[in-house]
C-alpha cells in the first residue's frame, strides 16, 4: 500500500494505492494524521480510492475515524472513484449515510 498526499487550499487530497486492511491502515493512519497535526487550515479530505480494490472492516474503521476527525472541525470528508465492488461494502456498512461519494476529484472539490 501506498499513498499521495496534496494540499489544495483548505482541502487534503489522498490517493491510495493499494488494499485498505489490517495490515495497510496504521501506516496510513500515521501519515494522514501526521499531515493534518503539521498543516494548519486544513478543512476537508477528500480520499481517493480509484487503485483499492479491496477494503475490510479495518478499512471501514479507518475511513470512519478519518470522518470524525474532519467533521470533528466543521469539515467533509468525501471519496471519490469508488469501484462497485468496494461500494457495495460501503452501501452494506452504511458508511454511505454519512459520507458522500463523487465520480472525480474536480466534482467533490465543488461540493467542499
């Protein structure tokens, strides 16, 4: 697994390459929060998850606990290119009560 991370504005745009599981989120929950506690004005995230073909609950969790942080402060977090089959986990989970799914990054920066 691995991961980018760009500023744009108030906005933190992750990309994610790889298995979101057990043995990826802890790496990746370190640089996330990492990047948050050393920038200031960072409002939302919006995570890419075009190159994760697969997610399990420890992904859920992490998806979740990225959502309480940024909401925490008056932020968003939307995902964005999201493949059916990891929709279908989310739409069971509903995760998609909470956050909002968009087809690219340029879609989900306008609804920020």
């Amino acid at each position: 697994m691995s991961l980018e991370i760009e500023r744009e504005g108030v906005n933190l745009i992750v990309r994610v390459y790889g298995d979101l599981d057990l043995h990826t989120v802890d790496n990746l929950r370190m640089e996330i929060e990492d990047r948050l506690d050393q920038e200031v004005g960072i409002k939302n995230m919006i995570l890419n998850l075009e190159d994760v073909d697969f997610i399990d609950s420890s992904g859920l969790g992490f998806i979740i606990g990225r959502y309480k942080r940024i909401s925490n402060h008056g932020g968003e977090l939307k995902l964005i290119n999201v493949k059916n089959s990891i929709n279908k986990v989310f739409e069971l989970s509903g995760i998609l009560k909470i956050v909002d799914v968009f087809p690219s990054e340029r879609e989900a920066l306008k609804a920020v």
